[in-house]
C-alpha cells in the first residue's frame, strides 16, 4: 500500500470528475503494481444536507489521518442565501491541515493553443507555477465594518513569508530554477517585509535559484504579454488569487488547471481550480482533466509516486493531442468517455 487518500467528492461537477479521478488512478496504480486505500467522506453541501455541518469531525478525522486529501468542489445554489454554507467547509479543512501554499500549474497543453485567448506564437512555450501564500495577508486580518468606515488588516510575519518562499524556491530547483516573487513594494510595508524576508531566504539557502522581484502592477501586463518568461511565480494570498485567475484563463479552459496546496510535511490537499459548475452538473459535460492533473500532483508531492504521476500526465497530453475532449475544449467526448479513453492509453 502507498497511501491513504481522503476522497471527497463534495458537490456538483466535484462529484463526476472526482469519481473520474478515482478511476484514473486505480488503473494507473494497477498497472504499477501498487495500492491504493480511498476513503470516501462526505463534505461540503452534501455533508451539510446529511447532518447539518459542511466539515463533519468524522471527515476532518479521516482528513488529518490520509496521506492526502482529493477533492471535488464544493457549492451549488440550493446553498446560497444559507446560514451555513458549504465553502466555511473548505476554509474549515485548509485550516485545519495547516496548508499554507497553494501551488497552480499553468501550461497550454499542445492542442489546446487555439482556445488559448493568447496569439499562438505567445501561448506555445507556457509553463509556470504559480505559489500563493493561503493562510496570511488580508483575507485573514481584523475587519472593521462600519457605515461609512471600514478597515481591513494585511499582516504578515516573516516566519509565514519564509515557510511559502521555502517552497517556492523548492518548487524551482525542481523546474527552470527561476523564482520571481510579485508584491507592491513601493507602496506597502508589507511587501517590503516580504521583499526583505524572500531575499533573505534567498541568501542562505538558495543562492543558486535565479530570483527576481516584480510589482504586481507590471506583474499583470506581463503575465499577458510574456508568460513564458516566467518559471515559478511567488505571491502573497490577495496578489495570488487575482494572478492565478488571470494565469488561468490562458491555458484554454478552466476545466484544464489543477491545484495543490501544501503546510509543512507530505500531506497535500488537492482539487481542480474550478468549482461546483452548477449549470452542468449531472449532464456528464465536464471536463475532468483539471481533476485528472491534480491526482497526478497528489502522486507525486504527497504518494512519491512521480511515475505514476508522469504516466496519467502523459496519457492525458496524447489525448489532447489527438484531439480528444469535452465541449469546453471543443470535443465532443463527455467526462466519462474521456476518462475511459485515458485509462486505456495510460
Ligand atoms: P462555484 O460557486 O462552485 O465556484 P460557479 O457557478 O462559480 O460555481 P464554476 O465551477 O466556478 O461555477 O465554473 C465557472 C464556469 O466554468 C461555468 O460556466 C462552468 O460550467 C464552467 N466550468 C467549470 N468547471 C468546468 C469543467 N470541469 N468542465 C467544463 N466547464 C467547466
Ligand atoms: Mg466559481
């Protein structure tokens, strides 16, 4: 056995490409010979129509206790408006893991140039990684909410700018040893701090990782105009989640991006960028691919399994290539098929 995944399919698409997952990496593991325990949890709205809470103790149990944790999405509108809502579940299980980076790959796959918004000369050659720092910056500071004032706090220690900057430069020496970190250092002390700290980490441990620093502002317009001058993309939590949308749309469609985040240690949590999908799920439209490379990232990051990640990596880019597909890219495949055309050809 080489691992224990906390399964949680959650809502919506979550559930037709998390199952499409499942089965991915069942046959991938089969044929390397090597097992793997799922253990399904309920989560999200689901969990919260069988027993009133998005993250029932029994799934963060199970969650603490996997080697990695698989996700669907979580969402749909019988939620919105609600008291309680499925998405507490996800800043709830984040949280609770202590993930602190959260890591987007972006790369147009070979196929897939012309659904690319990017011209094709530009889109050929994309492959960054974006890391986001998850657990800091404003989205966790004090509020202050009154009629006409209001005030939100950005904060940041050195200690959580190292730990995410560890990964980053990590991450490169893997890849393209480039690291460019992106903050508004002209304006904010926080970014200073944060200039100051990577710099710092840069120094001691990775002075043979290329380092680089951008304003977020340039950051944008580049990003767009020259994407695949970048390697690893470091970034605070609000800089990060704006780029990683923005990054996101040029790899063709949101169906395609994966995600992982990580804490300290092995343990990953990982899900496809997209949500719940409310306006096809239960149609078989969607596309799993998303689902499919962030499986492949659990393989390698938490599993130590880089084969097997290389294998369902490889399996997928052959079918793009030869044109196979969902609606979103152009296809006429529906998640199942596709799945099952991967499977055959891993
Ligand atoms: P949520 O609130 O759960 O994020 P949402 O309504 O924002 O749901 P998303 O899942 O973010 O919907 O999707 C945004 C758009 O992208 C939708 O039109 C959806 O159909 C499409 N989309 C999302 N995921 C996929 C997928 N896997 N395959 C194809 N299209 C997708
Ligand atoms: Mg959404």
């Amino acid at each position: 056995m080489v691992g224990k995944i906390a399964f949680l399919p959650g809502d919506g698409v979550g559930r037709e490409v998390a199952g499409a997952a499942r089965k991915v990496l069942v046959a991938a593991a089969q044929k390397y010979g090597v097992s793997l325990e799922f253990n399904e949890c309920v989560f999200g709205g689901a969990a919260i129509d069988e027993c009133g809470d998005p993250l029932p103790e029994q799934t963060k149990t199970v969650c603490l206790e996997a080697d990695a944790v698989l996700l669907g999405a979580v969402g749909g509108p019988k939620w919105d408006g609600a008291t309680i809502r499925p998405e507490q579940g996800l800043l709830g299980l984040r949280s609770a893991l202590d993930v602190y980076a959260n890591l987007r790959p972006i790369q147009v796959a070979k196929g897939m140039e012309g659904f690319s918004p990017l011209k094709k000369e530009i889109a050929t050659d994309v492959d960054l990684l974006i890391v986001r720092e998850l657990t800091g910056g404003l989205y966790f500071g004090k509020r202050e909410e009154g009629m006409d004032t209001a005030r939100d706090e950005c904060l940041y220690t050195r200690a959580e700018v190292t730990r995410v900057a560890r990964i980053a430069f990590e991450a490169a020496r893997k890849r393209d040893g480039r690291v460019t970190s992106v903050d508004k250092a002209n304006v904010l002390a926080t970014s200073r701090l944060w200039r100051n700290a990577v710099n710092e980490l840069h120094e001691k441990d990775y002075a043979d990782v290329k380092l680089d620093h951008m304003l977020v502002d340039a950051m944008s317009m580049k990003l767009i105009q020259a994407p695949s001058s970048f390697d690893v993309v470091l970034t605070e939590n609000l800089f990060g989640d704006i780029l990683s949308d923005e990054a996101s749309v040029l790899s063709g469609s949101i169906g395609l991006a994966p995600s992982a985040s990580l804490g300290d240690g092995r343990r990953g949590l990982y899900e496809p960028i997209h949500g719940s999908a409310p306006d096809i799920a239960g149609q078989g439209k969607a596309n799993p691919v998303g689902m499919l490379l962030s499986a492949a990232m659990m393989m390698r990051f938490s599993l130590d399994q880089a084969e097997i990640a290389s294998c369902i990596e490889n399996a997928i880019s052959r079918a793009l290539a030869a044109g196979r597909g969902t609606g979103d890219i152009g296809g006429k495949d529906s998640c199942m098929s596709l799945t099952d055309y991967i499977c055959e050809t891993l």
